[in-house]
C-alpha cells in the first residue's frame, strides 16, 4: 500500500486511471482547502464520474461538514469534481497494488466448491461423494 492524494483546484478536475500504477485507488477521505474568499455558508458538491455516470460523494460546508470519511475502492478510471468556485477540495486515500500473478492464486476450481449435504433416514447428515 502507499498513500495516494490529490487537490481538485477552483473550476478543474480530476482524471485517475488506476491501471497505470497496477493498483486499486482507495478514497478515504475528501476535505476542503483554503478558501479564496469567505463564504461560509457555501455549499460545496463533491462529484464522481465513472464511465458516463456521474454520482455525488457529499456535500462539504466550512461551518458544519468540513470533511467527509470514505470506504471506496476504484478500479477503473474515474474523474473527481466539486461545484465551489471559491475552494478547492483535497481527497486522500491510498494505492492497493495487485499483480497479476497473484490472481491466478484465488481463482476457484472444483475442489473449492461446497459438498453438499443429504439427510439419512436416522436424521443425521451424510455427506455426498462428487463423481469424477
């Protein structure tokens, strides 16, 4: 893991892809920064596109909800947003590295599968044998 973080200035984006680094981008936690100018009751929409969807993350405020706690994990390009024209809004989080020799690890194969479980006539479960 390593720690990943990004500023999203006044009127600008934000373009991630993942795959350049061979990892998942995982958004922890978004926050504002230094403001231009004081408005304090400025609403601030922090926006998320991937693909053609866009979503929002959460509403920000300098006088109640200054930052916002995060749980998601990117794996595909996404784009990162927000509404203010006075601050900027900082995100940060951290890269979770994959290789692609560590998949082939976890794939399942027939040996992985459950055995299913039949009743007796004594009640007691039996397992059932798996034909080869």
């Amino acid at each position: 893991m390593e720690f990943w973080g990004a500023e999203i200035k006044v009127g600008e984006s934000v373009k991630v892809d993942p795959t350049e680094f061979e990892a998942c981008i995982h958004l922890s936690q978004v926050t504002l920064g230094e403001a231009k100018k004081e408005k304090p009751n400025e609403l601030v929409v922090v926006y998320l596109k991937v693909g053609e969807q866009k979503f929002v993350l959460g509403t920000l405020s300098k006088e109640k909800i200054t930052q916002i706690s995060l749980e998601l994990v990117m794996e595909k390009e996404f784009e990162l947003s927000h509404s203010s024209k006075n601050v900027s809004v900082h995100l940060c989080g951290y890269k979770a590295y994959y290789s692609v020799d560590d998949s082939e690890e976890h794939e399942f194969t027939d040996i992985d599968e459950d055995i299913p479980l039949v009743n007796t006539k004594n009640g007691k479960p039996e397992k059932k044998k798996l034909r080869k």
